[in-house]
C-alpha cells in the first residue's frame, strides 16, 4: 500500500503570495495533521483533522488554514506569506482521531521557500 | 508549555560503536511516547510507541525503554552502522498532537 504522499516536493514562493500544500492519507486512514518543521527544531502541530472536521489546531495565525475532502485528503493553505514561513510541511495520517498510542504515519514533506 | 527534551543533540559515532541518547518528558498525565526515525529526504518513520513504565522494546539493533515516573526515555543503538545515521525524534501525544523533541541527529562513520 502507498504510504502518506505529499505535493508538490518542492516550492518557492514570493512575499504576500498564497500557497497551497496537498496531501493524501494512508488508504483507509480518516485523520490528517499538519506539522511545520524548520531547521533545528522539532516538527510543530498545526492542524488535525478528521471526518473532514477541524479536531485541533496549533499556536499559528488564522493565516493559516486548512480542510479535509470526503476521499480524506487535505490541502494546507498559507496567504500572505512571511519570510518566516519557509519551513518542511509534514502531513500524518492516522486511522482514527489519535488516541494517545495511535501511530501517526508521516509524508516525506513539502519544502517551502518564501523569498 | 509542554517541554519535550532530547540530547544530545548531536552525535557522532564509528561504525560498531553502541550508542544511547535521551528524551524527557513531563511524568504526569503520562499516556504514550513515540519514537521516529528520520532519514534525510524520506519520511518520518515509526520505531516504537511506549506506553507501559518499564516497557522495553526492540526492532533490530534497536531498542527502548521507558521511565514515565521520571520522565524519560533512552533509545539504543548496539553495534551502529552507517544507515542508521538518522534523526531520532521523540513526540509526546498531548490532546489531539504530538508534541515533538528537537531531534538527535546521529552520524555513523564507516
């Protein structure tokens, strides 16, 4: 079975420009979360979702945003970006809504570059 | 705010060597602690998920064991090889998401 994929791999954007992170869960996986990670830190919760619902979210501003589609995908969506947002976007994927012991399974990341 | 603590931060061993790092974590309201293993440009990858004091697991030549009335938790490699040079994050489960250490970043030199 194909694990988490993300798209794109890669991407270089602009100050004040919009960006939009694609993600697909594990087959039969039903929640999705978010993480950003830069350099020297661990990765950081943005959002969880599940049954296309938001179930949490993260210390990040309401520029930030995100939803979840009925196939259980999810798009991340940042506007007006900040230098400051360039970052590795992680996406997991969990069976259910993430029970303490539940094993989250991550996507290889998109690598976002503001200039 | 919920601390995660790895360390060291970095290491650097030769191959064969044994090495251990440590992640602490707050000991009340223990539920899981979760181990990853992140190679550079792959995915993030799940070692173990602890959940018992005392519990020790082991994948390989890797293996965990778990202290919550401390807070702790030691991940060990025996005998390193150059493809475990890797990320080891550890991650906190705290409401809906993972709080995460900041990684140690091992290197094994062949």
């Amino acid at each position: 079975d194909a694990g988490v994929t993300q798209s794109p791999t890669h991407l270089i954007k602009t100050r004040g420009q919009h960006v939009t992170l694609r993600c697909s869960p594990i087959s039969g996986h039903k929640s999705v979360s978010w993480y950003q990670q830069v350099l020297g830190q661990g990765p950081q919760f943005i959002f969880q979702y599940y049954e296309k619902e938001e179930r949490g979210r993260g210390n990040f501003p309401d520029r930030f945003s995100a939803r979840q589609f009925p196939n259980y995908s999810s798009e991340l969506n940042v506007n007006a970006l900040l230098l400051g947002d360039s970052a590795l976007y992680l996406c997991a994927s969990s069976l259910a809504l993430g029970t303490p012991g539940e094993t989250q399974y991550f996507g290889p990341g998109t690598r976002l570059l503001v200039l | 705010i919920l601390n995660v603590e790895q360390s060291p931060q970095s290491l650097h061993v030769q191959e064969g060597d044994s090495t251990n790092f440590t992640c602490s974590f707050p000991s009340s309201n223990f539920y899981a602690l979760h181990w990853y293993r992140w190679e550079t440009a792959k995915s993030p990858e799940a070692l173990f998920v602890m959940t018992l004091n005392g519990d020790e697991k082991k994948k390989g030549r890797i293996s965990a064991t778990l202290n919550t009335k401390e807070g702790y938790s030691y991940l060990y490699i025996k005998g390193s090889q150059p493809e475990d040079s890797a990320t080891y994050l550890c991650a906190f489960p705290y409401g809906n998401k993972l709080v995460f250490g900041a990684g140690t970043i091992l290197r094994v030199k062949s």
